[in-house]
C-alpha cells in the first residue's frame, strides 16, 4: 500500500428486497462494527443507515447495499447505499409515497456532516459522513 493511501475499514451488507428489507439485521450488525465508539454515535449511525437503506428499498430498484467505512486518517464514519435508480434522486422533506412521509432525509441532514448522491451508469450512490466521536 502506497503511504499516501488512506487505510480504511469497509463492510458490506446486502439490503435486501422491498418485500423482506433486513433493517433489523442491518441495525445489529451496524452495533457490532462499531461497539468500541460511543454509545450516542453508534445510535446516530443505526438510524442514518436505517433511513437511507429504508430509503432505497422505498423509492429504488435493486440490487441495493449498503458499505460502512471507518477512515484511518480522520474520525468519521462513511455509510454509501447503491441502488439501481440513478435518476429517483432524494430530497429531503418530500415523499412520493403521501404527505405524512419524508422526514428521513432531514434527520440524515441534521445528523451527518455531509450527505449527497453520486450519480453513475445503471446505478447511484446515497452516501452520509458521521462523526465518529460525539
């Protein structure tokens, strides 16, 4: 590995289908990754991923996963959600599905110190940064 690489810890979990998403799952193994961090950031991170992989199997075809990144030169955590709709961009505070939904994105807003979407052929990418310290 060249030193001016950045190391970095990646995971990868499959999302699963609209019909059977495996929200509990993901929640579970989000607090076994990151069990050595503060209780408050791992609660941050279990909801961030659980709203946009929540987000994916809603308004995106599959296949849909999602990575959980632990950078080794700076304390954050990266979650990125891939699906199969690159053009079903999200915004925040406005649903397709009725009135009383959208909200999700606002609290991924609040939460990270960035978010955004990064757009490819046949595919996009739904990504969050959080601080891994709280």
């Amino acid at each position: 590995m060249d030193t001016a690489e950045t190391e970095q810890n990646q995971h990868d979990f499959d999302i699963g289908s609209p019909e059977d998403p495996r929200l509990s799952e993901l929640r579970a193994w989000v607090r076994d990754l990151l069990a050595d961090l503060h209780s408050d950031v791992v609660a941050d991170a279990e909801l961030v991923v659980t709203e946009l992989a929540a987000n994916a199997c809603e308004h995106a075809e599959g296949p849909r996963s999602l990575r959980l990144i632990r950078r080794s030169d700076e304390p954050v955590v990266d979650v990125e959600v891939d699906d199969a709709s690159p053009d079903a961009l999200p915004r925040p505070g406005l649903s397709t599905l009725g009135d009383f939904r959208g909200r999700g994105l606002l609290m991924v807003e609040t939460m990270s110190t960035s978010w955004g979407v990064r757009q490819h052929p046949g595919r996009k990418t739904v990504w969050a940064r959080l601080p891994a310290v709280p």
